[in-house]
C-alpha cells in the first residue's frame, strides 16, 4: 500500500471521529474496515496503531477499538497528519487551515543560538522568517522562523508565504519526521499585544522548537508565540512497569 493511500485512510477515519460517525465511540472492525476502504487489514492495522499511538483511539482487548473520549473533549487545535511535522502548518479548526501573512524575510547573520540549535559554524547565514497565521481572520500566532541557508538554497517570498514544509516534500522529496519542541507562557510584550490583539495584561504561549528532517539535517529553529486562548497541547503517555 502506497504511503499517500495510507495517509490518506488515517485522515478519513480522524476525520469521521471528529465529525462524530462513531456516536457509541467504538469503530468498526478492521475487516470490515478493510472492506469499506478497499485496502488490506494489514494497512488497516497500521492506520490504527497510528492513532492509538497518538492517543485517538484505544483498543480493549476482546472488546474491540473505542474512540478515546478525552481526545474528543480536549484535541488540541494542533492536528498533525502524515509524516511532515511542520507544526504551524497543522494547526486546523473544524477541518480548516489558517491563513498566512508574510511579515518579513531576509537573510542574516545566524547567531550563536542559531548555529547551536542549526549546528552551523561562525559566519553561517539563515533566512529569518516571519508569519502571522489567521483562523477565520483572527490573528493567533506570530510565528519566526530560522532556516539554513545551505540546508535549502533559492527559498524566495513566494515560496515562504506558503508552506515550507510542503515545498521540501514536492521538489526535494524529504520530509520534516522529528523535533524537539519546548511549551511555555510568559507576559505578552508590545508586539504581541498588536499582532494578537492582546490587553496588556494578557499573557501570551510559546512554542519553540527544532525540527528535523528525514536524514537527521535540523531544518528550522523556529519560536511560535500564541494567542493564549489557542495555546493547548495534548500528550499521550505509556507508563511501562518495570
């Protein structure tokens, strides 16, 4: 089974959960699901233990595979889907993507907190980013990005109004499969107050992360400062015995 397909049939099936198909939270078997997808069970497997892996889903054995209600109640407005981990690129509500506006691009001087986090040397240059995301016109994250310039040459305006990550998958054939996030909150300053439409006493979430590519090349260090309304992260622990 292609990986397009299988992605695919993983979309569909959190699609329908959020959408409420399965009102007694329990989904079909994976026969049948196999029969309703056209696919084998083996893919069908594999498509599950994605989502129970992810905290969408659970299976009770004997019993069959549930939808986890406390995913339903609380899922984050951060859907990542297939293998790109170009997390401002997931976010979505009701199934919608943000809209972006390019604040500013250039290239500069990567600091030193740059050629750590980039493992570039002294002298290197990144592109800097900036990008305010929109839901529905309301203006929710200022996102800045730092990306290397000899990790991916010929980046121009047109290319970063868009998705970044989408570029690399369809002309470069790699995809972004890890990072290294870090969640926090702190007042909002003066910009944030401009940009999100924030009171002064507002404060604002921060994501900040490292994100890396297939071969293990860190891609883009990147600082996401959020509305603090849209700021909830979900993580799906399995506590082991020993």
């Amino acid at each position: 089974m292609s990986e397009s397909i299988y992605v695919t049939v993983q979309a569909d099936l959190k699609q329908k959960i959020y959408q409420g198909e399965f009102p007694n939270l329990k989904l079909p078997d994976e026969r049948s699901l196999a029969e309703q997808y056209g696919v084998s069970r083996s893919s069908i497997k594999r498509a599950l233990n994605v989502l129970v892996q992810q905290g969408v889903i659970f299976k009770k054995r004997g019993s069959g595979t549930f939808v986890n209600p406390l995913y339903l109640k609380n899922h984050a407005i951060f859907q990542h889907e297939g293998s790109n981990l170009g997390v401002s690129d997931s976010f979505r509500v009701d199934g919608k993507a943000p809209s972006i506006e390019l604040l500013d691009f250039q290239v500069i001087p990567a600091t030193t907190e740059q050629q750590q986090a980039l493992f570039l040397n002294e002298g290197d240059f990144v592109y800097e980013i900036k990008r305010l995301r929109r839901l529905e016109g309301v203006p929710f994250m200022i996102e800045r990005g730092y990306v290397p310039i000899n990790v991916l040459p010929g980046l121009n305006r047109a290319i970063v109004s868009g998705s970044v990550y989408e570029y690399i998958e369809k002309t470069k054939h790699r995809t972004v499969t890890k990072s290294f996030m870090t969640i926090m909150a702190e007042p909002s300053n003066d910009e944030d107050q401009e940009l999100l439409e924030l009171t002064a006493n507002e404060p604002v979430g921060i994501m900040e992360g490292i994100f890396f590519m297939d071969d293990g090349t860190p891609l883009e260090f990147s600082t996401m400062r959020l509305h603090y309304k849209y700021l909830r992260y979900n993580a799906f622990v399995s506590l082991d015995s020993e």
